[in-house]
C-alpha cells in the first residue's frame, strides 16, 4: 500500500479503560501483544500527578472482540472513549502498536492532542527478528512459567530466559525486567484475541506508511528508543523522530523492545524532564 494509511471509519464499541489519578489527560496506549494494564510502568508514576486513562483495546485484554476487525476501529473506538470521558484535550503515550495510534490519532485530531509519547514505534515500522524455532518457543514457554511462579527467578533467568525469545524482547535480563513480564506481559499476552493478531499483521502486509503525513503533526513529541530493538528498529523511530516537525529524541543503548520495563527509571526521568521543559503540553485550560 505503499505510503498510504490502511486506517479507514468503522463502528465504534466501548472499550474496557483503567483510570488512575487526577489531573490533565493523558491516554495511554499498549502494544502488541498487550493491555491497558501492561502500561503500569508508565501510569504508576504519571497518575502521582496527571490522570492516566489506560483502555484494553479491541480484541484485547478485557474488550473482548473476536469478529474480524481492521486497525481503522481502533481508532474509531479510541474517538468514542474520549468523547464520552469528555476530554477537551489530551497528551497521548503510546507504545510500539500504541505509537502508531497515536500518531494516527494526532492526525485526526489535531486540536485535542498537545503532546505525544512515542515508545518503541515508527511511521514505517521496520523490524530485523530473526527467524523463531521450535527451541526459542519451548525454553519461552517454560521461562514464562517459572517466572510466574517465582517472578525474577535468577536461576531460570540464566537457564532459560536467555534462551528463549526475551532474549530479542531485551538486552538486560535483570530481576525487575523479568518481574515486570510476570505481572504485565504473560497475561497480556494470553488475553490477545486472534481477531486482533490478524487486523495487525493485515495493516503490516500491506506496507503501512505515515511519514509523508508527520508534517501534519505540530504538537511536541519525544520518541524514545531501543539500540538492540528488533521488533521495531531504532533506526526507523529515528527516521520517524525526523519528520516530526517539534520532536526530541533518545535511543537508549543495551536495550531492545521492552526497554521501559529494563531501565525504568531513565524512561521515567527522561519522560519527566520533557514534560517540565514543554508545560504548554499538559497546561491548558
């Protein structure tokens, strides 16, 4: 589809949505595999000072969907959830998958999004994943497990965790990214419809393409990076970060897809840092 949009107008349904907090807007958009849930490494800190409204997207999570969808009601659900919370205006974090809708939705509505937070993502998103084996499936399998029973287990992170397919989902195998996956990631991953699998890997297939469109977006934005990311890879968020007319940028080395949940805290700081030195971002009125 070359550099057209696959995202077209469908019905809206309600989406199930974790609110923390008061204060100004910001909606919160999970990934592939995911859940509104799975983005408590960022709500947790932001909703000390803002509201963070997290939904489980359609066909994920707890909005349940399994009809065939395409990525277009994402957004069309999106618009729904933040007409009917009545939010005037909103900052948007999105990561990998949530990334995309945010941009998109930046696009659409220009005039209630001031900011975006771009984690792991790209306007034309390019990965580099190795081919996966019946290996890589196995020790994932059993590392998952015994990481649900003993979250942060250095023992199975050592025999297993760096064999199985984490090792492309991250670069620092450390106690707190794996206790991140045991509480955010395993269960996400389990509530994650087909219909959802489908609608995204249709929207790849057909070659999504936003960067023409960036010069659209004024609003501030930071994309943030990992060095070792082969899901979505640093060069194409950079490549993103560059056609966006007001955007900061940071890759952070020895780090790859699920880098928020390696080195939370420098995510964290970083996040807050922009947000001080853009306040125009969260201080209308």
């Amino acid at each position: 589809m070359g550099d057209r949009s696959v995202f077209q107008n469908s019905p809206a349904i309600p989406l199930k949505v974790y609110i923390e907090g008061k204060g100004f807007p910001i909606l919160c958009l999970h990934g592939h595999p995911g859940s509104g849930s799975s983005l408590s490494v960022f709500t947790d800190h932001l909703s000390n000072r803002f509201q963070t409204i997290a939904p489980d997207l359609r066909g994920y999570g707890k909005s349940r969907f399994n009809s065939n969808f395409e990525m277009s009601d994402h957004l069309n659900d999106l618009e729904s959830l933040i007409d009917r919370l009545q939010i005037e205006k909103c900052l948007i974090l999105g990561w990998s998958l949530g990334g995309i809708l945010a941009m998109e939705l930046a696009l659409r509505l220009s005039e209630r999004v001031t900011g975006l937070i771009l984690v792991a993502t790209a306007a034309r998103p390019r990965g580099n994943h190795p081919p996966i084996t019946w290996q890589d499936n196995f020790y994932t399998g059993v590392t998952s497990i015994l990481n649900l029973i003993k979250p942060g287990w250095q023992w199975n992170i050592e025999k297993f965790g760096k064999r199985s397919l984490f090792r492309y989902l991250i670069q620092q195998h450390t106690a707190t990214t794996y206790k991140y996956i045991a509480k955010d990631a395993v269960s996400a991953y389990l509530q994650t419809s087909a219909s959802a699998t489908r609608a995204l890997y249709t929207a790849i297939k057909a070659g999504y393409n936003r960067l023409a469109d960036l010069e659209q977006i004024q609003c501030p934005a930071l994309v943030l990076a990992g060095s070792q990311d082969r899901h979505i890879t640093p060069d194409s968020s950079i490549e993103t970060a560059r056609h966006l007319q007001n955007c900061q940028w940071q890759c952070y080395a020895n780090t790859a897809h699920l880098f928020p949940w390696e080195i939370p805290n420098q995510v964290l700081s970083d996040i807050d840092y922009w947000l001080e030195a853009n306040p125009e971002i969260v201080n209308y009125h």
